[in-house]
C-alpha cells in the first residue's frame, strides 16, 4: 500500500519508485564505505605513529630499563642520551619510496636515533589540528623523555595540490611571474599555515621549554608534471590551468610563492632566537632531474643534501654532539 501511494502522490510510476529507492540505498552504502575506509586508514596511520614511537624508545633504551620507565633510574637514563630529537611534518620527512627523505639520511649523518612522527600528505593545519596536536603535546610534556630538538617540516602540502591554482592569477600576455600570482589568497593561505607555526612554537615553549625548534622551507622544484605512485602532479595542472605554459615563468612562480613561505619561517625564528632556527635549505638543489624525483620530492642524493643543511644547523646548535 505504502509504494502504491507514493507512486499516486508523486506522479511517479511503481518502477520509478523502485529505482529511486534502489539509488538512495546505493548512494548511503556507498557513504558508508567510503567513510569505513578514511577511519580504517585513519586508525593504521595512527597504529603506525604508536609502533614508531615505541620503536624509537626501544633504540634509545634497553629492555630491562624500558619496563621501569616511571623510575628515577629510567629518567637518568634517558638523560644520558647524547641527543634526542623528534620529527613531525611531512613527506620530506616521511618519503616512502627510495632510501627515504630528510630524516632517513639524517639519522645515517648524526648516527643517532631520531623519533619521526611525520606522514606523506599531512598539512600544518592537519598537524596542528585536534588529534595529532594532543598526541604531539603527549610526546613534548613527557617528564622522563624531554626532546633537546623538535624538527618540523610542513606548508608544502597546504600550498600544492588541486588548490595550487587558486593562488595563481590567469595569465596576460607581457605580465611578470609576479603578477601571475594572486596576491590576498595566497596571503590567506600562508596566514593559516603561519597561525599553524605560531602555536607548535608556543606549545613547545609551555611544555618542553629546553627544546630547540628547527624549521625549513623546502626548496624550488620544477614543474614537470611527474608524479609518484599515482598521486601527483602538483604544480603543473594548475599553472596550466591558468594558462602559464612557460617553463621558467613557471618555476619562477613556484619559487616566489616558496620565498614567501620562507621568509615567514625566518621571521619566526628571529623573534625567538634561541628557541628557533631556520635552516636554509631553500637554493640548495639545481633544478634538473639528477636532484628531483618528481615535482615536489628529491631524487635520493637530493634528500641527502637537504639533510646535510640540517646536520650543519643541528651540530652548530649542539657543539657537544659528538664528545
């Protein structure tokens, strides 16, 4: 009786019906699983930034110290430790192909453990969002395991990406780089990312005050349209899409764009010396395929030259490092 009267009410014919229903039940299945996998995904990102974390613990700390960790012994121990640093960002970090990125090769320089928390794909304002900031104000006010260094790496993800083009201008015949980019949206942008920045400067100061924060404004790839893994390009399609099709204008807006970024970084840092420090990584690597893996990750030895600033930077801040 039900569907006979919705077919009178809606004009509709019983198969319509039939079909309309049939759809709403595909379209909240379809729902269903597409939410089912983000939490699946969400829950084995967050799995593996558990096992990682207690991986680091097991390097820095020897079984029978690890199980008496609430123990003066275990603090003394920690605090033997030449030096401890902990990692958060993004792919630069965490790149899952190859020999891996910064802190992979970083480790291999300063032969010392390092505590990477960093996730492919993750923005600033992902990081410093409710669940990933709790979990890293967990790992900064931990009494016994107290951080000397805090290396972050993040901004990339916010800025590139389908939404690249929205801070890009169309293109005008006779216009420079400059003017293909749209000036107030990319400030918008940078202002979340920089609001990002301000609170892990200020959590760290409230919560690990001795900690050192190192930050860095990656450097200036090409726009080639290569991607990795299925994912990608970045930059290309929407340089394109706006109608910027000359190789070196486009370099030359990405690389303004990431000028603007740095220069926000630096800024930062010079107003809590002591506390935070830029390292210019930016110019460190030629644009040419030997040193890019694809349109926003260095090729292996790119990597390794990215991590070698940040070895120079992390020594001159800890001259005891190797006594």
């Amino acid at each position: 009786m039900r569907r006979k009267k919705d077919a009178i009410e809606t004009g509709k014919s019983k198969s319509d019906v039939v079909k309309t229903r049939s759809a709403r039940v595909i379209k909240r299945i379809t729902v269903e699983a597409v939410a089912e996998r983000r939490d699946i995904l969400a829950q084995r990102v967050k799995k593996d930034r558990k096992e990682r974390y207690e991986n680091y613990i097991s390097k820095i700390m020897p079984p029978r110290q690890r199980a008496a960790r609430t123990s003066a012994r275990a603090t003394a121990f920690f605090e033997s430790a030449r030096i401890k640093i902990l990692a958060e960002g993004d792919s630069w970090f965490e790149y899952p192909m190859d020999k891996g990125g910064v802190i992979d090769h970083l480790e291999n320089l300063l032969n010392v453990p390092i505590c990477n928390m960093a996730h492919h794909g993750d923005e600033v304002r992902q990081i410093m969002g409710v669940s990933q900031r709790e979990e890293l104000q967990t790992r900064l006010s931990d009494d016994e395991l107290r951080f000397d260094a805090l290396l972050f790496s993040g901004g990339g993800n916010d800025l590139v990406g389908d939404q690249f083009c929205l801070w890009l201008n169309d293109y005008k015949s006779g216009g420079s780089p400059g003017a293909l980019i749209n000036r107030s949206r990319l400030a918008a942008v940078l202002a979340i990312i920089e609001a990002g920045y301000r609170d892990l400067i200020a959590i760290t100061k409230a919560l690990s005050p001795e900690t050192k924060i190192f930050l860095h404004g990656y450097d200036f790839p090409m726009a080639t349209g290569k991607g990795v893994c299925f994912v990608g390009p970045w930059l290309k399609p929407s340089l394109e899409l706006r109608g910027i099709e000359d190789e070196a204008a486009q370099f030359e807006v990405v690389k303004e764009i990431l000028t603007q970024f740095a220069s926000i970084l630096k800024s930062l840092a010079a107003s809590n010396p002591g506390r935070v420090f830029y390292v210019p990584t930016q110019n460190t690597l030629q644009p040419t395929p030997s040193w890019w893996a694809n349109e926003i990750h260095p090729s292996s030895a790119g990597f390794m030259k990215i991590a070698e600033v940040f070895e120079a930077e992390i020594r001159e801040q800890f001259p005891d490092l190797d006594s």
